[in-house]
C-alpha cells in the first residue's frame, strides 16, 4: 500500500505523521505533507482518518 498526499489542499496540520505508526514514518511534515518512506506503509489507513482536509489516498502501489 503507498498514502498519496494533495499538496493542493494540505494544510500541514501534521495529523498523518502523529498518527503514523511506520519506523521510519511514512510521512516529513513541512510546507506540506510529503510521503518519504512509502515502503513501510502498513496501509491500515488511519493518516488519511485523521486529516482534516481528506488530502490522503491510500491505494496499491503502482495504482
């Protein structure tokens, strides 16, 4: 599974990445959210739960 951020519509509330469980976490939080470690995403969905502006997709990798 790999989480696809909108840049469009973050708003760097930081969400996903307290929520991620992933060591490294899957998510770096500046501007905007940024996926950096896509191969330790567990895909259990709970960052695109928790963000408020629904900016994350989780989907097959390749998809």
């Amino acid at each position: 599974m790999r989480p696809y951020v909108e840049e469009a519509c973050c708003i760097s509330c930081g969400a996903c990445e307290s929520v991620c469980s992933a060591d490294p976490n899957v998510f770096e939080v500046g501007e905007v959210a940024s996926v950096v470690h896509p191969e330790v995403c567990s895909g259990d969905g709970q960052c695109a739960e928790v963000c408020p502006g629904e900016c994350i997709q989780i989907s097959e990798a390749g998809e």
